[in-house]
C-alpha cells in the first residue's frame, strides 16, 4: 500500500502585494472540497497522523487520521477557512509543491487540523467527558502501521511525543506544510489554539527535518499489515457477546426497583438487579484457582494464578470490590491503559489478590481480558480507585507480575505464585567473594552481560561460572531503575520503575527506550573496565582484563541491549542475544559476529520477532547465526531450570541438567571461536543442538 502525495492543481494565479497578512478564502464548496480531498489525500492523512497524540498507539493513529482526513469535507453548501496567502517569491518551482492557491485543500487542512487537535485536547468539566471518538475504518484480522523508518526517523517520532498537541501542529505546518510562523500563528488561531505563540515557541526546540516527515515513518497510507491473534479473536468475540446479553439484559431491567446488595461503599446506587448481574457481583461466586494449577497447567497467563492475600476471606471487601467495579461512584477515581474497556464484568471475575498494602486495601481481579485493581483506604471507602489493564495477550514473562501499589516512585509488585520460588533458597552456587585470580599473568577475554527486563545481574550466575571455568571474566550488570533492586555502594536501594502501559504499541516505544539506557550502561562498564582508574573498577583482576577481546551478552531485553551496543560501540568483538526481541532502531548494522539461541517462535505467537531478528542478522557484515533450540522456552535461558518447577511452559521440557548444558556448549564454542579464534566446526557444534541457521555477509545461508 505505497501513498502517492499528487501536486495540487493550482487555482488561477493571484497578485499580493508583498507582506500581506492571511486572508480569508470565499466559500468552498462541498464539490470542490470533495476534488481536493481526493487530489490531496496523502498529504491531509499524514497531517493528521502527525498531530494525533503518540499515546494512541500507531495502529489507531493510522485508522483515525483516515477517518479525520475523510470527515473534513464539509457537509453543507460551502464552507469559508482561513488560507494564508501567497507571497510573492514563495510559488514556482522553488516552492514545491504548495497547496495555498487551492481554497479546497485550505479547507480541507483546516479542519483536519482542528479535529486533530481536538482528539488530543484533554476534556474539561466536572465529569471530563471525552467527545465520541470518529468512526474509525474497519480491518479485521489485521494490524496496520506505518514502515519502520531509520534511527534518525524514530529519534524524531520520539521527540515529537514529548510536544503538546498544538506544538506538534506548529512544528508540522512549518515543516511539512512550509508555512512561514505567521501563517502558522494564524492557522493554530483558526483551528482553536489559544496560545500559537507558545505553540510556536515550544516548536523550536526540536530541529527542523522536513526530509525526515515526509520517510516512510511518518507515511499513514504506505502501510504494513500483520494478523492478530486468530485464537484471541475468538475469545474476543463470546466475551463481547456474552457483555453485549448482560448490557442488553441490564437495559431491559434498569428502571426495576430493587433494594441492592447491601453495603457497597464507593459504588454507585443499584438501578436494577437480575441472576447475570447477582452472579457477577456475589463474592461467593469469584473464582478461585487452587495454588498448585501451574503444576500441570500449560497455559502461563493469569487465569492460573491462585487466590493470594490476608483477605481473600473478607466478603464485605470483596463485595465493595465488584459493587465499585459495576458501578463506580462519583468520588471513585477511575483509569484505565489505552485501549481499555472500564464496564462491569460479564460475569464471576477471577481472584487474584486481596490484602493491606500500606495504607490501603486492595483487590485485584481478573475477567479474561482485563485486571481491574480496587484499592480503598484503611479508613473508610471515600477516595478509592479503581485501575483497568487489558492483558488479554500477556504470557509468560508478560504475565509474572502485577503492581499492587505505587508512591514515592516506588513500585510494589504481586509476583509468580510462591511455589514456583519455593526452591530458591536450595539454590546454591560454586562462586565465592574474593576468589584468588588464576596464576599464570596471562590476561582474560572479557564477557559483559545483561539480564532480562526486572531482572538481576545473578539470574544467569550457573552459566557464568561455566565461562569463568573456561577462563573468561564475566561482568554481569543491574540496571539502577530496571533491574527488580539495585543496592548501591552507599546503602540506598533503587527499584524498578519501568511498568508497562498496557498498549502493545506504546509498550514497544518504552522497550526501545529501555533498550537504548541498557545499552549505554555497558559501553559505560566496557569504558570503566579499560580505565579503572583509582577507584580499583577491575579490583584483582587490573592488569589480568584482555579489554581487546570482549563479548557483549544479555537474555531478552538484555539481549536486546547486546545487540544495540554492537552496533553503536566496535570495541565489541561479539555479541550473544539469549531470546531477545531486538527492540529499537535496525540500524546502523552490525559489523561484529552475532549468535541469537530462541525457543521455537511462530507467527502465532510474535508476527514480529524473528522477522526483526532475521533482518539483524542478515544485515550484518559479519557471519552470524540463529538457533532455535527444541524444547526451550523463555526462561530455559537463564538459571530457572535449575531450581523452578519442571513446568514445561515456564523453563521448558529439557530438564535440570540439559537445559544449562545447551546454553554452555553452544556460547563456549561461539565465544571460543569468535575471540579465542580456536579451530572451531562452530557451525557443527551448533547444529547438534537446534535449527542452526547461518546469516553470511554475502547475503546467502
């Protein structure tokens, strides 16, 4: 689908006098608004798409900025706008191709402007109400967004998101439109800006890229399509069919009268009752998974957490709980992630939680689609809260943790159920502090490691005593504000702060984001470990660190992380990416040799993964390879093997001591190979134990 932005056919040529100010056109008709719409289509769908705020994710952003864009003509006979007029000296060739002599694509522009500005205005009033959203066009079963554009391209989408609304439209209009700040001024005036001024102003601190705006990054009509989940869908469709019968049998029964269900707090006054509603709002009847279901569940989402918390007894709790979420009050605070329905349960919801956390009561339920967090004072009902999150597609890893609280910065979460920790404290480990260096003088080729997102520098501590026995130095990372708790040198404890939004698109630019911190945290170990300095970075190993042979290494957002630092830093002789989605910008390309071990990833269960990996390493100017290893799943990858659950769906079905022993022959060979440059058959090593496919810098396999 490849856009084709046409030239406006000029109207007939006018005369202004230099430096006149924006004039007024006459009446447009809907004819000829119709004609500009069509000629024009491109450039207004990426006008809007520009505008619309980033937080719709950009599936919906290309969907509404068509909707917006097609909604402009106007309805009536005709319609006047503000056009800035023509300066002399601006038409011609040299211009481009501008549309300011055609009085319909001015409309047009206009009005898109407005609409697109007023979906990214916040709602005012005291029950802030949003305005009906337009009607959006329909796909199904498919996912459309834009191209993937360079790194300097979503550097820019990234900065634009930081701007307001009016902001963004002003940066957009002088540099996709080309107007000059006057005629900008006047048309932020016309479209309901209040301050274009400030609009302008705030403008100024991004750089202008017209180059960049009109990239396939920013190009809503040269598109590309995925598929959704088709099992998702399904389960999609009985649930909104099952809340559309309870909808329509609540309708039908709103003006009975009733004397509700008791003492329901925050909620609001019960208009009706009947046996759907009772069921969903009967303590009674909530769900309750017995605590060992992961055991021999295969499935890894949250429908097999079992019911935790002191006060998963306490039926008047439970009960305000599913009252509020029914019906929530007006002194209830209500949010929700994006994409989100707020309405009540169809039916008995699932118990996840309920318990004291500080100062507060708090429930947390589950629907099939979404967790809905209830939280109250200790004190009383007045003030609760009530937070939705779609997690409908969260597995595994997306579905270990939920947040239970916030303050102070801080977040508080409801983890894996505690069986599945319970052999933790068996764990044991062949390192101890301050081992003797290996005599010899001679000097160490150095491993850098990242762990997964929320996880610790210890979680691969099995395999990096494997390579130290090999002679490598690993140097495993946390990262303050990522890893679960990072404990710095002066006592004080830093905890993780990187949540998840709940829309699959923004969560994505928030892991490109954490990608980007992850990998300049170990250039910055890399540069330390060559300059200890006089703090004694390289403790007893100064003098013993070959920092001429380093690997970068790291298990999902950590391997996410390695492969971004190779292909920003060259000091990097290799990299390994542990089952790493490779977030972040595909270029520049990596120029150092590159081994990527997966489970066994489908369509199904990530369209995007392995196409992102495949293009990486194809790309590359060094031979790479990827292995799929049968068997695996995410956390095979790491130590869980050794003292979790042999649950296949969470560490795989290799087993205790098979599962660490593919991870250590088949990164001991490529690390043996790639800094060591020993006689290795690496590809052979690699194919004993998976799917080995080989990217060479000629392009063939």
């Amino acid at each position: 689908m490849q856009s084709q932005d046409v030239p406006p056919r000029h109207a007939p040529s006018r005369t202004h006098r230099a430096g006149a100010a924006p004039s007024r056109t006459g009446p447009v008709g809907e004819e000829q608004a119709a004609a500009a719409l069509v000629e024009h289509y491109p450039r207004l769908v990426r006008l809007a798409y520009l505008v619309l705020p980033p937080d719709l994710g950009r599936s919906r952003r290309v969907l509404t900025a068509h909707a917006l864009a097609q909604r402009a003509v106007p309805r009536g006979r005709s319609r006047s706008s503000v056009l800035p007029a023509q300066r002399p000296g601006r038409a011609g060739p040299g211009a481009g191709a501008r549309r300011d002599d055609d009085p319909g694509y001015a409309c047009l522009r206009e009005q898109v402007l407005r609409t697109a500005l007023g979906a990214a205005r916040p709602r005012t009033g005291p029950f802030r109400l949003a305005a009906p959203p337009p009607l959006l066009p329909q796909v199904w079963g498919l996912r459309l967004f834009p191209r993937s554009g360079g790194a300097d391209a979503l550097a820019l989408d990234q900065r634009l998101a930081t701007l307001s609304a009016p902001a963004r439209a002003a940066y957009v209009l002088r540099a996709l439109e080309q107007l000059p700040d006057p005629d900008v001024r006047e048309l932020l005036r016309a479209a309901g800006v209040s301050d274009p001024g400030g609009a302008l102003a705030s403008a100024n601190g991004v750089p202008a890229h017209p180059g960049l705006l009109s990239s396939p990054e920013f190009d809503p009509c040269a598109l590309q399509a995925r598929p959704t989940d088709l099992p998702r869908r399904r389960r999609h469709t009985k649930a909104v069919l099952a809340a559309a019968a309870a909808l329509a049998v609540c309708g039908a029964l709103v003006a009975l009268p009733d004397g509700g269900w008791g003492p329901d707090g925050a909620a609001a006054p019960a208009g009706a009752v009947n046996p759907a509603a009772t069921a969903a709002l009967d303590p009674g009847r909530l769900t309750r998974v017995p605590p060992a279901a992961w055991r021999t569940s295969a499935r890894t989402d949250f429908s097999v957490w079992p019911a935790r918390g002191p006060l998963t007894g306490d039926p008047a709790l439970l009960r305000r709980a599913l009252a509020v979420w029914a019906r929530p009050g007006g002194t209830v605070h209500v949010s929700a992630t994006p994409g989100t329905a707020t309405g009540g349960p169809a039916g008995p919801p699932q118990l996840l939680y309920a318990g004291e956390v500080d100062t507060a009561r708090v429930v947390l339920l589950y629907d099939g689609l979404r967790v809905v967090r209830y939280a109250e004072p200790k004190d009383g009902t007045r003030g609760a809260a009530l937070d939705f999150a779609r997690v409908d597609g969260a597995t595994g890893a997306g579905a270990s943790a939920l947040v239970l609280d916030r303050s102070d910065g801080n977040v508080r979460y409801l983890g894996l159920p505690g069986f599945l920790v319970d052999g933790v404290p068996r764990a044991y480990t062949h390192a101890v502090f301050d081992a003797p260096v290996a005599g010899g003088g001679g000097r160490f080729p150095v491993v850098l490691f990242s762990p997964g997102s929320g996880g610790v520098r210890t979680q691969n501590t099995a395999w990096a005593e494997e390579l130290a026995s090999h002679g490598y130095v690993v140097a495993a990372l946390d990262h303050p504000y990522d890893s679960a708790a990072v404990v710095l040198a002066d006592g004080r404890t830093i905890r993780s702060r990187t949540t998840s939004s709940g829309d699959r698109d923004e969560d994505g630019r928030l892991a490109a984001r954490w990608t980007a911190v992850r990998a300049a945290d170990l250039r910055f170990v890399l540069t330390r470990l060559e300059h200890p300095g006089r703090d004694g970075a390289a403790g007893p190993l100064a003098g013993r660190l070959d920092t001429g042979r380093v690997a970068v290494t790291g298990h999902s957002m950590g391997g996410a992380a390695a492969l971004q630092a190779a292909r920003q830093d060259r000091r990097f002789d290799a990299v390994i990416d542990l089952d790493g989605y490779p977030h972040g910008p595909a270029s520049p390309a990596l120029r150092r040799p590159a081994l990527a071990l997966t489970q066994a990833i489908t369509p199904a269960t990530d369209p995007d993964y392995l196409p992102r990996l495949t293009s990486a390493l194809e790309h590359s100017t060094a031979t790479s390879y990827r292995l799929t290893v049968p068997g695996a799943a995410h956390l095979t990858f790491m130590d869980g093997p050794l003292y979790l659950p042999p649950v296949p769906s969470v560490v795989g079905s290799l087993g205790r001591v098979e599962s660490p022993r593919v991870v250590a022959a088949t990164t001991l060979a490529f690390l043996d190979a790639t800094l060591r440059h020993r006689p290795v058959d690496l590809a052979g090593v690699l194919s004993a134990h998976g799917d080995l496919t080989v990217h060479h810098p000629d392009g063939t396999r």
